[in-house]
C-alpha cells in the first residue's frame, strides 16, 4: 500500500491580521467630537477654547434642546456656503452678549445626525441695545433686517457667528462657511 501524504495543516484563521487592520480602519474614519469631515478645526486662542468646552456638551442635541435651545428647522444655505440649522435659545435674548451663552447654537446635518459646528450670538434692536455689540474682538454684523422666512424681516439685529466646532476657510467670524452643506431636498432655505 503506498504511503500516504500527512493531511495538510489546517490554516490558522488570521484574526490578528484582521483585528489590527479593522482598527486601522476605525481611526481612519473616525470623526472627532464637533468635526465633520473635512479640514480640522485650527486651535482656538484661550478665550475661545473655554467656549468651546462650555459648549461641548451641546454635541448632543437632546441636552441642547432640554437646555432651551429648540430648532428653527430650516437649514440655511448662502452662496457662498452654508451656516446650517439654528437652534435658538430666546431666555439668553438680551442687550449684552454673554461670551459663555450664545443666544444661537448651529447645527450641521450629517447623514441621519446633527453635527454642532458653531453659536451664534445674535442681539436684536428691540432689546434696547445702543450700540453695535462686540466680543472676542470682534464686532458683531448688522444691524439688518430678519432673514425670511425663518425671522420676521422686521426682526433688526446684530450678530456674530463664531465657527467653533468646524473650520471656516473664510475665516473664524464669517457668516457663512463653505464647508457646511444643507440637504438638497427639505428644509433647506436659500439665501442671496
């Protein structure tokens, strides 16, 4: 009788290979708290960065709207780019800007989530406030007339947009932010 070949080893299942790559993987797609995709937030100066962390915990929009903060629902779109869903807190509404409290908080939807991607500090006329309002250096837009149809247009304001939890390529303090980008069906309201 001819003699027969061992049986061939059985193969041992890679699960090392495996588990390192799926880790791999994971970090790579992984997006930071307040980041959507894209280029990451630059560090802020010291005034900011303790805004930031006041405000981290509004990632959650459950603790934002249990915190007063309600949507006005529209995603708002500007040609130059977006500034997303606003979440407005009208008990912060007063003449003075507290640094700490925007009176605003702007959401960005991604697939089936919001993402916070900044606050707005937002004062209108009516507060009685005298003089254009400033903070963190910067002194706030406006006045101007509310945006429709989400405001009353007789809704004079000042504003100031602050770009926190993601990167403006136009700049920190700008309006609107060319990276955010609202659905092309819904809610979304274009502006000129």
């Amino acid at each position: 009788m001819a003699k027969q070949p061992p049986p061939p080893r059985p193969r041992r299942f890679p699960f090392r290979r495996i588990l390192a790559g799926a880790a791999r993987l994971v970090l790579a797609a992984a997006v930071a708290p307040g980041q959507t995709r894209g280029a990451a937030r630059p560090p802020l100066p010291a005034d900011l960065e303790k805004v930031h962390a006041a405000l981290a915990k509004y990632e959650d929009v459950v603790v934002a709207v249990h915190d007063g903060y309600h949507s006005t629902v529209g995603c708002v779109q500007y040609p130059e780019g977006g500034m997303g869903i606003h979440f407005v807190n009208r008990a912060l509404i007063g003449p003075v800007p507290d640094p700490m409290r925007p009176q605003i908080l702007l959401n960005e939807p991604v697939g089936d989530k919001l993402a916070l991607i900044g606050a707005e500090w937002f004062i209108p006329l009516a507060t009685g406030v005298k003089e254009r309002p400033h903070l963190f250096g910067q002194a706030f837009d406006g006045p101007m007339e509310g945006h429709t149809p989400l405001q009353p247009a007789a809704l004079h304001h000042y504003d100031l947009h602050v770009w926190l939890f993601k990167h403006n390529p136009l700049g920190m303090f700008k309006r609107a932010n060319p990276e955010v980008k609202c659905p092309t069906t819904g809610y979304t309201v274009h502006h000129q």
